[in-house]
C-alpha cells in the first residue's frame, strides 16, 4: 500500500481512500499544498473532490452528495428481485386481461352470428328487421 500512496502522491491524485472490511478501518490522504495529508479525524469525512460522507459505522456507510446512501449490493440485488417479481405479476396481470379480452371478443362474436341467424330468419319470414 505504501508504494501505491506513493504513486498516487507523485501523481497528483486529490484525495485516496482505504477501508478494511474486516476491521471497519477508513483511512483518507487529502492533497493538501502539494502533498497527500492523512485526514483526521475520518468519521462523517465529507470528500471535497466527490461530496460523499463517510459514515465509519459498521459496517462503512457511504452517502451521495443529496444525503442518500449508497446501496450495497445485497440491497441492489434485493431491490432487483422485487423489481423481477413486480414485472412478472404485471406481465401475468397483463396476460389474463388479454385472455378476458380474447374471451369477450369471442362472445361478442358469437352474439353477432346469432343476430345474423335472427335477422336472415326474419326476413325468410318476410319481415324487414332493420324496420321493426
């Protein structure tokens, strides 16, 4: 790591950050008058590069300039299963409107050939059915 904050200063890189998962430690170097500082203290550091927070409870909580967290990915993924399920019940909720729709469009058919029927047996009879 000290080869890449070395990198990294010589570079010209504004600010660099490192967490440890396991031990829920951040660690933050700020470019300060040309050189990279340790920021301290790091909890509810505010990026001035990036307008992100960091939130040292465990675990790491990062939050977006507007104050929204970032998702993890667990959360995404949930997210993402409850979006699938959403679109698979509209996509079935789509499909049985569609077969009742077939099924009026149907008996709206079949309603139509029986008025057929009526009407040519009426006039078989002599009697004008669009005059009745």
């Amino acid at each position: 790591m000290n080869r890449k904050l070395l990198f990294y200063h010589t570079y010209g890189v504004e600010e660099y950050y490192l967490y440890d998962p396991e031990t829920n430690a951040l660690s933050g170097w700020l470019r300060t008058d040309g050189f990279l500082d340790v920021i301290e203290p790091i909890a509810n550091w505010v990026s001035p590069r990036l307008g992100i927070r960091f939130d040292c409870e465990t675990p790491l909580k990062l939050y977006r300039p507007d104050g929204q967290p970032f998702l993890s990915y667990s959360e995404i993924a949930q997210q993402a299963a409850q979006l699938s399920e959403q679109l698979e019940q509209e996509h079935q909720r789509a499909e049985q409107e569609h077969q009742r729709a077939e099924q009026e469009h149907q008996r709206a058919e079949r309603e139509h050939r029986r008025a057929e029927r009526l009407a040519e047996y009426l006039r078989s009879q002599g009697i004008d059915p669009d005059h009745l």
